[in-house]
C-alpha cells in the first residue's frame, strides 16, 4: 500500500483575538484525495480556522502547512495551489460564466489556450451551453454553485476550500453538487468543506467536529456513529455541540 | 376566520432585459393556530410571499388577507398585529440586545415587562449578553433576538422568513422547540425553510419551487401519496455503487441520501433480489439493500422532476 500524502498539517493551530480563543490548539491531518467535513456550530471557530489554512489570517501560535506550504511565511504559494469557493461569494455577478472562466483562469495564470479549452470542458460537462454567454445574476442559485465550483477548480489545485457550498439550494441541485465533489476528490483534488446539512457529513471520507474552538471529534461518520451510539451524524453532532459552553 | 389567505397572487419583478415571475398564481391558506411551512430552495417565491403578506409589497394581481384584513387596504391594522423576522438580520446592529428589545416594545406602544412571559422563554437566553450590541452576536444569538423582537407586541399572526437558515442543527433544534411552545400559545405561524427536514415539524406545508406550489398538504399526507417503492442501498464504496445503480438498466433515479442512496426503480414491484445480483457482479461488499419509507425530500425531488 502506498502512504498517502498529506496536503493538510496543523499542530496546535490557534488564535487569539484580545482574551478571546476562537481557535484553540487544533491539530489534524487531512490526506490526498480526501473529502474532509469541517463541522462545528455556529460560533465555534470554523471560519477563524479556514481563514488561517488559506493563508488571509495569521495564526497567534501553533504550526500548519497547507500544500507543502507554511501558512505564516507561505501564504502566497498556499493560494497559488488551492481553490475556494463560499456560499457569500463566488462569482462575479455582472460578467458572463465565460467571462467568470476568463477572469478566474486569468488570476491563476493559465494561458489563453488552456482557458479556451478549459472553459469548453467546463461549459460542455455542466451542460449550460447556451447559458455560456449569460449573466451569472440571471442564472437560478443551484447553477451558480456548480459554476462557481467548477471555477475553483479550475486551476487543478491540491486543495480545494468549500465553505458551505450548498445552502439554500434544492436538494437535486444539492446532490449534484456532490457528484462534482466526488468527482474532484476522485480525480485527486482534496476537499476540504463545511456544512450545516447533516446528511452531507456522511458523504465525507473523514469529519472534525469543533466544539468551542477545539476539534472535539475526528474520524469516519460510520467511526462516530458506532463510538457515539448515535444512529445518524445528525445525532453525533448535537451530542457534541450540546456540551459548547461558549455563548457564541 | 383565516389567519392568512392568499388568493391568484402574481409578484414579477422587471429589470430592463427581462421578467421574472417570482410568485406565480400562488392560492392558499392557513388557518388559525397552525404552524405552517413554506419549503423551497432559494428563488422559489418565499420571501415576496412574506413580504406581500407583510404589506410591503404590493402584488400584480390576486388578493390575499391576514386576519381578514386586506394587504393592501388594511396595511396599518395588520402591521399591529403580526410580528415578521426578515430572512435577513434587521436589526439595529449598534444598539444592544436590551436596547433593541426596549426598541420594538416602544414602537408598538408597550413595555418589555408588559409581555415578557412570551418571551421570557427565548430572552432568558439572551440576558447574559443583554448589553452587548446586536451586531457582535453570533448567528444563533441574532436569531433568537430577532424572534423575541418580532414577539414583543404580542401578535396574533408571526411572520418568519428562513429562520433556521445557516443556523446550526442543534440551534435549528431548539428555534423549533421554542415555535412550538408559541403555537400552543395560540399563535398562528407561517414559516419558510430550505431545510426539507424541518417539514415534518409543522401542521401542514406547501412545497415550493420557481415560484409555484408543488403541493399542500400534511406532512404524512405527502409523504403517503409518494406511490413508488423506494429502496436504500448501502455498500462499502458508496461512489461507485452510485454510478453503478444510475446505470443499472431499471433505475428511475437514485440519490445520495446521506450514509444511504435511495433508489427508484421504472416499475414498481420486488426487483430487490435482482438488484442484489447486479450490485454482487459488479463486486460490491457489505450491501444492504432495503425498502423504506420516502420522506419529504424524497417527495419535494420526485415533484421537481414533473
């Protein structure tokens, strides 16, 4: 068997704001070709930890490399080799997707030739063939995402950020959605994502879930359930997050 | 009486290239004391179906009443006696919790501790954090102030766009236990949410899509018409086996469903054991194959396709 390499190290990852600890001490390893479910509540330090792994916020203490990259002295190589792509923002909303492809493979340094080829892969694959030259603000919110994904990894990075990709989307769009990310993940790309739709959780190779800024748990859905005697990620999670005391 | 009543409405917005019908011939109604829920993914006419009923917003055509006060005629008695959370967090972000509260009380003529054991409830949570301003609360928090500024006034009928949206499981848990405690109180409630699970947690719903209802009925009501044998399958390599039962030559359509995928197959009837066979030759291991109950979302997708 051949080891996997890992494309995410933290040690003792935190920070500080004033008195504050929104991340404290968290220490994980996330593999190659993973799906990695970043859970936790409302509150509980998973923005403040992304905002530090794609290397837009300095750690107080505590070590990560991401890509091979440090993310205190690294951070520009870090966003050379990632995507990212939110719920908040994804796309520019007054340029065509082709437009969007342009831009994006633009910023990424591709050349015009791979984007031109890159945008038709892209285009045909999503089906939105005569949706190519249309504004992104006319486009229903499930296309978008899928765009916007497809975007993200446009530049074939190692890894690639999701922060709750899919709210408020409708549940065929929702799972085809996930045929992408399996997709990407099979193809070699590391997701890294958040949600807050349980059912998703158990589309992940492994989850963390945080709990007032610490990672309190870390292994397969199936691992948690059996560990947590919980029927459903679901259940597993408002067991841990029950126990939060910081008051958000 | 009617706690709401909407008749034909049709909201388009125009923009200079197109129209967009973002409530299309929506008719229906909810009766007093009911908890009902609006559920549909984003774009599907929710939030201009709230703010019609909220009057303010004015529909293209159609009627629709609150209380059996018109929307549009009647727009001041009904802004007395119905609270409404915004999908978007409307309150004052630089006064405090406490201040907020005092706020909306004082707009409508009354006093926090006039009414305060109807939010007594949702704002014991929130004391603690009382002089804090509204804009350093975290989602959760904002949310519960928000319900407890909408309750203040002591209304008839609550108004709550997309409460849960982005909100946590286990904050989403306890938002829906404080809505039941309210309905018991005789309230009548009409909510929406994106979240297909939280369906079975009101009276009655309407499912939404494109700014159409889907249907409207209970819950179970709903979920008893389904009419199709649904199965889940599980197996060892859950990307495989999905690609590999979306090209078994029965297959209708299967989706993820998460740690299952559910399967519909063209023709009712017991295909199981040739399922099994099929999934065996293709080298799955650990499957199981059951036949389950459908439930809302199985539903609002096999709609979606019609």
């Amino acid at each position: 068997m051949t080891t996997k390499e890992i494309v995410i190290k933290t040690d003792k990852l935190t920070k500080r704001f004033g008195d504050f600890i929104a991340v404290n001490e968290i220490s994980f390893e996330v593999n190659q070709g993973e799906i990695f479910g970043f859970l936790g509540a409302n509150g509980a330090g998973k923005t403040t930890a992304m905002k530090m792994l794609i290397g837009i916020s300095k750690p107080s203490g505590g070590k990560a490399e991401v890509a091979g990259y440090d993310v205190y002295k690294q951070t520009e190589q870090i966003k050379k080799s990632i995507g990212y792509m939110s719920q908040k923002f994804s796309l520019y909303e007054d340029l065509t997707i082709k437009e969007n492809i342009q831009l994006f493979g633009g910023i990424y340094g591709l050349s015009d030739e791979q984007i031109e080829t890159k945008s038709k892969n892209l285009i045909d694959k999503l089906n939105l063939q005569s949706e190519a030259d249309k504004l992104i603000v006319s486009l229903p919110l499930g296309w978008k995402q899928k765009v916007a994904f497809s975007i993200a990894i446009l530049h074939e990075p190692k890894i690639v950020f999701l922060d709750e990709p899919t709210g408020g989307v409708d549940p065929i769009t929702r799972r085809q959605f996930w045929d992408l990310i399996y997709e990407a993940a099979h193809s070699g790309i590391t997701v890294f994502v958040t949600t807050h739709y349980m059912d998703e959780a158990e589309y992940c190779d492994r989850v963390s879930i945080m709990v007032d800024g610490a990672i309190t748990a870390l292994d397969s859905p199936d691992n948690l359930k059996a560990k947590f005697g919980a029927r459903s990620m679901e259940e597993v999670f408002i067991k841990l997050a029950r126990s939060a005391k910081r008051g958000e | 009486m009617k706690a709401v009543e909407l008749k034909n409405i049709v909201k388009t917005y125009s923009t200079k290239k197109s129209v967009v019908t973002a409530v299309d011939n929506v008719s229906f109604s909810v009766d007093e004391g009911e908890l009902f829920g609006l559920i549909g993914p984003d774009g599907s006419g929710k939030t201009s179906i709230f703010r019609i009923l909220t009057t303010l917003l004015l529909p293209d055509s159609g009627s629709a009443a609150v209380l059996g006060h018109d929307v549009t005629q009647d727009w001041k008695e009904i802004r007395n006696i119905v609270g409404y959370m915004p999908g978007r967090f409307s309150l004052y972000q630089d006064l405090t919790v406490e201040e907020n509260l005092e706020f909306f009380a004082t707009v409508f003529n009354t006093t926090i501790q006039e009414n305060y054991d109807l939010v007594a409830d949702i704002y014991k949570q929130l004391e603690p954090f009382k002089t804090r301003r509204a804009g350093k609360l975290s989602g959760g928090m904002k949310q519960k102030l928000a319900l407890s500024c909408a309750l203040i006034h002591k209304p008839q009928m609550l108004f709550l766009d997309e409460p849960t949206t982005g909100v946590d499981p286990v904050s989403r848990k306890e938002f829906w236990e404080m809505l039941k405690r309210l309905k018991a109180q005789g309230i009548s409630i009409l909510v929406s949410t994106p979240y297909m699970d939280e369906a079975n947690l009101c009276d009655r719903i309407a499912l939404m899509q494109s700014g159409k209802i889907l249907e409207i009925d209970k819950p179970q009501n709903i979920v008893d018409r389904f009419g199709k044998n649904l199965y889940a399958v599980r197996s060892d390599n859950m990307y495989k086996l999905l690609n590999d039962l979306r090209s078994f030559p029965k297959t209708e359509s299967c989706f993820a469903f998460g740690d299952y995928h559910h399967l519909l197959l063209k023709e009712n009837g017991s295909k199981a054991g040739e399922l099994e066979s099929y999934l065996i030759s293709k080298g799955h291991t650990n499957l199981i194959v059951a036949e389950i109950n459908p439930g809302i979302e199985d539903c609002f997708m096999q709609l979606m396709k019609k």
